[in-house]
C-alpha cells in the first residue's frame, strides 16, 4: 500500500506458530522472541514496514501482557490471530486479549491457519491439507459468528478486524444466513443490537488474495456489488506464497478505478491508520 506521501509500506506477518506450544513459559518467551526481533531487525532498520506482534492466543491473559509490552511501538500496528483457535474469539476467555487490542488500538488481524491441537472442522480431522485449506473459509465465518454473536463489537466499539489470506467470496452468502438467523432468532443474543452484516461491514476488512475469482469479468463485478461495501477489501500480496490469481493482473484492471483506487491502498490506510 502508499502512505499519504506516496511511500510504499509493507505489513510483515511472522507465522510462527505460537498457538502450538502447550508450556505457557515457552509460548510466551518464544511471542516475546519474535516480537523483540521484529523490531530489531525489521522495524527499527525501515520506516517503510510494519509488523503484527505475534501472541500466545491460548493464553489471554499472557497474550494482553505481550499488547501491552510492545503494543506501543510505531511499528507495530496489527495483532496476529491465527484463524484456528481452541476456544472461538467472541469467548469470554478472550476478554483480556480484546481489552488490550482496544487498549492499544491496534488491529486484530485473524491469518489463515493455525494449530491449537483441535480438528479443523466440527465433523473431525481431514484426511488431507487440500481438504483443509479449501475449507478454511468455514473457520473464518465460525470467527466472525462468535465475535459478533458474543458482543465483542458492542463491548469495544472501535475494534477493527482484518481477515488475512481469507478469500472474500464466500462473504455474501454468509451475510445473508447469518442476518436472517439473527431476525429469527435475536432473542438469545439480545446485546446483538443489530443486523450482524452491519457490524461486520463496520468493523472487518477482508484481503483478496488469495482471490476465489469466478471466472467471468461480469461474474466479479456482481460479487463485489454483493459484498455491499468499498471499504472491505484490502489489496494483499500472500508473500512468498504463488496463487494462480493476481489480483494486480487478473482483478484490480477490471474493477472501476475508484474501488481498485481503495482497494490498493485508500482502505489499508484507513484500517490501519497509516
């Protein structure tokens, strides 16, 4: 993305899998490893970048503590939440963690993967990663009915969420599910004060790449009409990653110039306050 004078930042995301260790002393030393490094080697050396800290998610108490140590840093403008978790983000459990977040006014930014130990779906384990890559959109929408469901964007109303390496097209569909269950059922969530595609319009972005493009120009521009917003989609390179689409090539040209203009850049800087 370009800052107001035109300097290109970047957004660097160290997925080093912290969600794994089960020994707490380790998890954190290892967030605060990570986190120290970031900036000493990558933040400090470069005003272009900035970084996510890296958390012990398994441990929320710990992981507000990590926020609050480090949160303050220029750098650092986004917290990394891996997509898989053992207890859904909208949990009371994870109070402290959205205290310090909002705290430090920082972005939450929830990155595809993770490996807490807990299946990957509902139903068990896949046989196979093709199964769970092609399925991670499920645990995206998992996260995002748990955080609406459970308040968290009543409780702290300036959160914002970035939904990292998520695809978006499944977004739509979801939205329209789930504010027609709310209107069926909003009785049992009764804090939940409004239609859940209001708050998550409000409150999440969404990268696109990797883009799940359908195949036609018209097929495209429809979808981004159903997401119903322009400021939802962030411009994402998935570095070192290759993706058979590229959004530069195969996606912005075809947008109007005004949404491809806030898709590079407008919306990253407004999410992240660059």
């Amino acid at each position: 993305m370009l800052d107001p004078l035109g300097i290109e930042i970047a957004i660097l995301n160290c997925l080093y899998a912290i969600d794994s260790l089960h020994n707490p002393e380790a998890a954190v030393a290892f967030a605060s490893a990570v986190n120290d490094w970031l900036i000493a080697e990558w933040l400090d050396r470069d005003p272009r970048l900035r970084a996510s800290l890296v958390l012990p998610v398994q441990l929320p108490e710990l992981a507000a503590r990590e926020i609050d140590r480090v949160g303050d840093h220029p750098g650092f403008v986004q917290v990394l939440m891996p997509a898989r978790s053992e207890h859904p983000y909208g949990s009371r459990l994870f109070r402290p963690m959205w205290e310090a977040i909002d705290r430090r006014k920082l972005v939450a930014g929830i990155h595809f993967g993770g490996a807490p130990g807990n299946p990957p779906f509902p139903s068990g384990w896949p046989s196979h990663y093709f199964e769970e890559y092609a399925g991670m959109a499920q645990v995206f929408q998992s996260q995002l009915a748990s955080i609406v469901s459970e308040g968290v964007l009543d409780l702290f109303p300036n959160t914002r969420i970035a939904l990292l390496e998520s695809g978006c097209t499944w977004l739509p569909a979801f939205l329209w599910r789930f504010d027609k269950e709310w209107r069926n059922l909003r009785q049992l969530v009764p804090w939940v004060k409004r239609a859940p595609s209001e708050y998550i319009r409000e409150h999440v972005c969404l990268t696109i790449q990797p883009f799940d493009a359908p195949p036609t120009t018209d097929e495209l521009l429809a979808l981004v009409g159903e997401i119903g917003s322009d400021d939802l989609l962030l411009f994402a390179t998935d570095y070192p990653h290759n993706h058979p689409t590229d959004p530069a090539q195969d996606v912005l040209p075809h947008l109007p110039e005004a949404l491809a203009r806030k898709i590079r850049h407008e919306n990253a800087r407004a999410l992240y306050g660059l």
